[in-house]
C-alpha cells in the first residue's frame, strides 16, 4: 500500500485519477457493521465487506467494499428500527387481551359507523374548498394593501397589519367562538342569521385569510423590483403592474403554500364541531358516545388521511419541480 507522503512526492504524470480523488489511507471502519449486526441478513454482509475493504491492497477495490459496507449497515439499521417500531406497535395493540385494537380497530363497529362519517366529512370537505377560495381572495387583498405604496396610503397599510397581527395572534377556536356565538347575538340583519355552515366558513376565511396574506406578500417580495420599474415604463399604473405583472408571477411560486395551508384549513374544519356543525368529528362523537367504543374516532380519522397525504406528496411533487426548474434555470 502506498503511503500517503509517497503519493504526495510522486510526479502527477504518475499518480492515478481516482487515487488523486480518494483519500490515500480510507479503510472501512468495522463500528458501523458491527451496529448493523442487530439485523443480520445484511449487517454480516455489511461487516463480510468491511473485512475486504481493510484486507484489500488495490485502492478501487478498498473504496468499493468500504461503500457497500457502509451502505448495508445504514440498511441494516434502518430496517431494524422500523421493525422496533413495528413491533412496538403490534405489541400496544395486543396488550391487555387485545384492549386498544378492540377500542380503536373493532371492524364491525368502523363497518357500521364509516357511512355515516364518510357522509358528514364531505361537509368538512365543503367548508374546507370554500373558506379556501376565500380565504385566498380576502389574503390577496390584505397583501395587496399591505404593500400599497406613498404616505396616502399609510393608514391602509396600517389597519391591514393590524388585522393581519390580530387574526394571526389569535386562536383560531377562540374567532370560531367568537363568530359562531357572537354574530347571532348581534341582531344584525345579515350576520346574525347566519347558518352554521356560513358562520363557520366565515370564521375560517377571516382567520386564514390574515396568514395568507403573509404568504402572498412573501411573494410578491419575491418578484424582482425590476419587473415593477419595466411596467411602469410602459405606462402602467401601481393596480395594473400588480395585477398583470406581480400577481401572477408571485402566485406561481406560493402554490405549494398554498396546498399546505389547506390542509391545515380541512384539519381545522373539525374545530366548527364545537358550533354544532354536524360534520365528521361531530358525528364521530356521536357515534362514540352511542357504542361506547372509539373506533369512529379512527373511522373519522382515515377520512382526514385519505385527503390530506395525498395533498401532501403531491405540494412536495411541486416543490421539488420547482427546485429543479430553478436550478434550470441557473
């Protein structure tokens, strides 16, 4: 084996490209397939291949089995941690005479509650796509306003970091209660005979509406201040360079913000339960109290899932399309 002085001395003309690359005296170390061992099927592969790398005197072929070594015993640990957790799992539900798998998981009780769940939760789903589209108007012109330009428009922008500060400190069960209670109470011709679909829609947009429009400011941040000056050159007032220029490309870099606050939105739909919506938590509850059994607590909670992780892989989907358009792009 070459010592590493000697390859230092020796001409370039003479020294290997892929020991120039590699460092002269990298062995495998045996830690890692050793720890690999708790799952043997690939930790005695992983410490088989730390044994070569060390044994081997070719410099390729040292640096090939210390990958592999170390590649199966990151397998190795890996599989054996999600095999704890399996078992940890199997074993909570199987604990105590099956207690938990027969409070949670009981198949006949999820069989004859689901329909009715599944039917209330399109109610969530409804409030949820509403308060949105909202949601996502009332934010655009809170972020608009927030970035009016001039000293005349100072007291816009104040009462809309005002609103936005309020609403964003605030709970959002606490505006809930304080719209679904408090607008009835009012005697208002319009607010105060809201339904609970309307008055639980309504809390929603005001409250999600203050965090979008941070995000639609982050945007419009965003957008190079070039843009701006290249509208206003070719006559565009401050409206018309927002809205053909600054909008749209802002609104095509927050799309995955987007998709992330609706599912915290259709997550937070399950608050209005406590207006008496009956809507997929609510009816749950019922259920539960009726059987004396949780399991439509997990009948509501497959309904959530089914919608939310699929909107998740699909918002990383568009981030990591974004990033590899930008890095394109550079």
């Amino acid at each position: 084996m070459v010592s590493f002085l000697e390859t230092r001395v020796r001409p370039a003309s003479q020294v290997d490209e892929t020991e120039a690359l590699t460092p002269p005296l990298f062995r495998a170390s045996l830690i890692w397939p050793i720890a690999g061992l708790i799952f043997p099927p690939t930790g005695i592969a992983a410490l088989v291949m730390a044994l070569k790398s060390r044994q081997a005197q070719d410099r390729k072929d040292m640096l090939r089995y210390a990958t592999r070594s170390r590649l199966l015993a990151q397998y190795s640990l890996s599989i054996a941690f999600a095999i704890a957790v399996v078992g940890f799992v199997i074993s909570a539900l199987v604990a105590n005479d099956y207690a938990v798998a027969e409070s949670y998981f009981d198949p006949e009780i999820l069989g004859a509650g689901f329909p009715q769940i599944a039917t209330a939760f399109i109610r969530n789903l409804w409030v949820s796509v509403v308060a949105q589209i909202l949601a996502v108007i009332w934010g655009l012109v809170l972020a608009v306003s927030r970035s009016l330009p001039g000293r005349a428009a100072a007291p816009v922008r104040f009462m809309a970091v005002l609103y936005i500060d309020l609403f964003r400190g605030l709970p959002a069960l606490l505006t809930i209660l304080i719209i679904g209670f408090g607008l009835p109470q009012t005697g208002l011709p319009f607010v105060s005979n809201l339904s609970l679909f309307a008055s639980g829609t309504l809390a929603l947009t005001i409250v999600y509406g203050a965090y979008l429009a941070e995000t639609f400011r982050a945007g419009i941040e965003s957008v190079h201040w070039s843009q701006v000056a290249a509208g206003r050159a070719i006559g565009l007032n401050y409206f018309q360079v927002m809205r053909f220029v600054v909008v749209p490309q802002a609104l095509r870099s927050v799309i995955p913000p987007l998709l992330n606050w609706y599912i915290s939105l259709l997550k937070d739909t399950s608050l209005l339960s406590v207006l008496g919506l009956l809507e997929g938590v609510n009816t749950a509850r019922i259920l539960v109290t009726a059987q004396s059994n949780l399991t439509s607590l997990t009948g509501v909670s497959l309904c959530f899932l089914a919608v939310t992780i699929p909107l998740a892989r699909f918002t990383d989907y568009l981030i990591r399309r974004n990033a590899a358009r930008l890095r394109g792009a550079g």
